[in-house]
C-alpha cells in the first residue's frame, strides 16, 4: 500500500484543516495557562523559561529529555502540616504519598487539556519513578527546586527545602515541560521566607541539616531513604549474606522487615522529614511560633526531639554521634546505604556528598590520585577546615600520591577487595604516610 493510501495518512490529511483551526497560538497566554494549572488542583504556579540562566546547569537534563521545551510550568501542592508535624510514621507517610499523586495527577491533567490545544507537553514525576539505569548518579532529569525558585515561588531555606512565602515548605513540587513560549514569564520571590530560626538543624535526627546552612546528603540519604534506593539494596545484601534465619534477624529487627514490606506494597515511606515539620516560616504558619515560642517548642518541635525510634546510620559516620550526643533515647541502628561509585569520576563526584566533615577535624591535607585502567583520571582532593575540594588534576604539592587501578579501587570501596592485598599487588599505589590514607578512609566512611 502505498503511504497515502493508509487509512491513517488519509484521516489525517482530510483533518489537517480543522486542527489547524483548532491548534493554539505559538505564544501561550500566560494567565490562562497558569489557571489551567489552578483549576486542575494546584496551589500556586509560577512560569519560567527553558533558558533562564539560572536554569543553566539543569537545561541539558530537562531537554535530553523533551527536547522542544521552551517552557517550565512549576507548581505546589500542599500538604497537611498536622500530618507532617505528627510523631506517627504512618500519619506522615499517608500524606507524602497522596500528595505525591494529586500533583502527579495535576501535572498529567495539564498535559491533557493543552494537548487538547494541540500543544505539546510532558508531565515529570513528582518524585519517583526515576531513571535507575543512572544510579548511583543523578536519576532525576528535572530538578523541581531550581525551577520553582526561578519560577517565584520560594526560596531555599536552611533547610534545604523550597519555602513558599504563604504555605512555608508544606509543599510538594512538580513540573510540566510545554513546547510552546508563553507571554510572560515570573521572577524569583524578593525575600527568602526562612527567618533562620535553625529549628530545621534542632531536630533533624541524624544531623544533616547543619546551623550554617550545610546540608550532609548521605547521613539523611541513609535514614529517611532507609526503605528506598540504596537503603533497599543493602537490604537484599542482608538477606543474601545472612547465613541463617537468626543471622539475618540480627542485622534486621522484624519491624524494619515488616517495614519494608509496608513500603514495597503501600507506597514509599519517610523515616523522618522532621527538617519539613520543624520549621515555622510562611505567613500562614508563623503565627503560633511569633504568639508564643515556647508552644511552639512543646507542641511541634519537642516531640519530634522526644519521639523514641530507630535512626539509621553509616558506622563511623558524623550522624552516628550526633544521634549518640543529642538522642540518646532513639536507637542507632547502623547499616549501609548502597551507595557505591561505578567509576573513577562517580567515586570523585560522590566525595562531596559523602563527606563527614566531623570525621575531618584537624587535617590539612592535600591527596592526589591517579587512575589507570578502565577509566584514566588525575584528581586533587584537598581537605582543610572541615571543609572538602575536588579538583580535576593535581594542583599544589600532594601529602599522599594514591595510583589506583580503577577496577581494584572501585572493587575496594564496595568491600570486594582487600586493600592490603591491592597494595601488595600493587595494584593501588600510595606515596606518603598509610596514617593519610587512613585518615582519608575516616572521612568517607561506608
Ligand atoms: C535528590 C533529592 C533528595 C536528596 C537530596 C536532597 C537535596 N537537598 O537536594 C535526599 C535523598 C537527601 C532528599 C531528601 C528529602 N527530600 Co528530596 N528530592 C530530591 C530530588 C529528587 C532532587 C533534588 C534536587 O534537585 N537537588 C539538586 C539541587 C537543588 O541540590 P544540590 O544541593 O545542588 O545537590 C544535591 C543532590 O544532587 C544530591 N545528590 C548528589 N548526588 C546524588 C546521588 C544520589 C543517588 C542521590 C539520591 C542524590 C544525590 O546531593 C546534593 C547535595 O544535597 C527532588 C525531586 C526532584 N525531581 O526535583 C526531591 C525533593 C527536593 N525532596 C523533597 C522532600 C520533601 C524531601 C524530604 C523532606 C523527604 C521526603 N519526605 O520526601 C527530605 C528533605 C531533605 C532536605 N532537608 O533537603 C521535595 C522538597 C519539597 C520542598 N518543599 O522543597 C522534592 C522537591 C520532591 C517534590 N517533588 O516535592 N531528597
Ligand atoms: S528528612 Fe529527616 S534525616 Fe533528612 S534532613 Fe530532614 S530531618 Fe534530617
């Protein structure tokens, strides 16, 4: 048959004419594409283009992906802050996940009406799914926060979570990416919400949310995800290494079993998100912690410093003595978090977010490593201050001079190879002092 015969390329020439008629304008009317996103549920919405330079280093992600993005509808959802605020896990978790399914019912229902349009639009994930062919790198193409602050409807505060000047950070975000321009764009809000109360750092159980605005993702990484990702890898290692029933009960206490269950059939659960529940910024929230501070203390922040429960933690990690000084009434259960880097240039990306800078007090130390092998790479790793830099090369005069084949230190640092026979074999190299290479291993522990 030949292809204007097809029943299909016939349809579709007969009605070229009518959607032309129908198809809507190249430039989207602003305020009617915001309240369409209004009307199928959202909370507020604010409009941004695909290349705003604050967008920069997130536009390549966003158009890998829909490629004729021209612009990002960002919108909120809320939440019930009782329910955030609760000391109930279940309590928290109903409202995380329905949420998480009305925006991502919101986001979809926008996609529908301007397809309706003839506009092309695509609705990404609130949360998950994500692209887990790219674990344990960067799994989620579009980054809601970024978009949201550009698009005006926040800023981050202390605790790393975008505040909205009315709804406070009781808040979950979307994005739908639409192929056409609209007619105006929003700017970022003129003032942060966070009043920096620090409440935020004062009860988040593992110490991830640090008084100067530092945020240690691996530390919340591993307790509030202890059920998802990584935190259910290490699960499955469990139940593969366990050599009996009772061995395996000793790594994992029937509730974190049953836990996971919960998680796996119901929908994906919190450890915590007290760094959420905490914090009083936003005009609809401020008013009991303005009226009266110490209420405020007993009512929100005190029973979530209080509330007795498992915290999971990296051995040897910042967040397991912080849980001993500060909670010593929670439980320290201390386990792995799955994170493991595939390459050279994951191992040297995940330094940042993997680093205990408690671990570091008192070095001022310069390392230079070399890769050979799979993958071929100089890095410089300078700790100094408590604080860490990772720069392609070797700069400066290097304290300890690590040579590694690639494969060995990938197969080190998941626990599959010994590092005394590495260096027996030569195949992992070190010039300088092995205390370094210790103090190194201190800082980064898994
Ligand atoms: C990755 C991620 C996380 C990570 C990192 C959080 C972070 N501060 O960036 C972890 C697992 C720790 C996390 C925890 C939580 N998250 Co979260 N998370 C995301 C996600 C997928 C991307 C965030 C992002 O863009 N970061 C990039 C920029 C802004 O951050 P960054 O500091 O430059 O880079 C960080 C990440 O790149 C991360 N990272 C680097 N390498 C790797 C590797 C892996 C494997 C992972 C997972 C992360 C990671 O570490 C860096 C340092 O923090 C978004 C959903 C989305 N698609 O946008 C939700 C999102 C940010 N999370 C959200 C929430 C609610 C939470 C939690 C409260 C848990 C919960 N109940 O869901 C906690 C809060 C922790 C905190 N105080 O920040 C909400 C925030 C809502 C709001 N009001 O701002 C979002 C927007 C989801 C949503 N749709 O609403 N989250
Ligand atoms: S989600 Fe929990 S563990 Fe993570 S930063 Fe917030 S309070 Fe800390």
């Amino acid at each position: 048959m030949k292809l204007e015969d097809h029943p299909t390329v016939k349809r579709y020439r007969e009605q070229a004419e009518a959607i032309s008629a129908t198809k809507a304008p190249n430039t989207l009317d602003a305020e009617w594409l915001k309240q369409q996103v209004l009307e199928a549920g959202a909370d507020d919405v604010g409009l941004v283009e695909i290349n705003r330079p604050e967008l920069g280093e997130y536009q390549a992600d966003i158009l890998e992906i829909f490629p004729h993005t021209q612009t990002l509808v960002s919108f909120v959802r809320r939440l019930n802050p009782e329910n955030i605020r609760c000391i109930s896990q279940a309590v928290r978790d109903l409202e995380f996940i329905r949420t998480q399914k009305e925006a991502d019912g919101i986001a979809r229902k926008v996609t529908q009406v301007l397809a309706q349009k003839g506009v092309g639009a695509l609705n990404y994930a609130c949360g998950f799914p994500m692209d887990l062919d790219k674990w344990p790198g960067k799994m989620w193409p579009v980054s809601h926060k970024p978009i949201a602050v550009a698009a005006g409807l926040g800023h981050l505060g202390n605790n790393r979570n975008l505040l909205h000047p009315r709804f406070g950070n009781f808040i979950l975000l979307d994005t739908v990416l639409v192929d056409r321009e609209a007619t105006a764009y929003d700017s970022p809000l003129d003032y942060n919400p966070c009043i920096e109360c620090k409440l935020c750092a004062a009860v988040c159980p593992v110490g991830a949310v640090g008084n100067d605005g530092n945020f240690q993702f691996s530390n919340c990484f591993t307790h509030n995800y202890r059920e998802r990702l990584g935190g259910f890898a290490d699960w499955v290692e469990n139940i593969v290494t366990s050599k009996t029933v009772r061995d395996y009960r000793k790594k994992v206490a029937d509730p974190e079993t049953v836990s996971m269950w919960q998680s796996l059939s119901y929908g994906i659960c919190n450890k915590s998100s007290y760094c959420l529940a905490a914090c009083p910024a936003g005009d609809e929230r401020i008013g009991l912690y303005l009226a009266d501070r110490q209420a405020y203390m007993k009512q929100v922040v005190k029973p979530l410093q209080n509330n007795t429960e498992s915290v999971f933690v990296i051995p040897g990690s910042d967040a397991e003595a912080h849980v001993a000084k500060r909670y010593p009434h929670k439980t320290i259960r201390r386990v792995g978090n799955g994170l493991r880097p595939n390459s050279a240039q994951n191992f040297l990306a995940s330094l940042p977010v993997v680093f205990q800078r408690n671990q570091s007090e008192g070095l001022d130390v310069t390392y230079h490593f070399t890769f050979t092998g799979e993958d071929n790479c100089e890095a410089t790793v300078i700790i100094r201050n408590k604080t860490l830099e990772v720069k392609a090369g070797h700069v400066d005069t290097a304290d300890l001079h690590v040579t590694a084949d690639t494969r060995t230190w990938l197969d080190f640092l998941a626990k599959e190879k010994n590092l005394l026979w590495a260096l027996l074999s030569r195949k992992i190299r070190i010039k300088g002092s092995p205390k370094l290479m210790m103090a190194f291993a201190k800082c980064f522990p898994s």
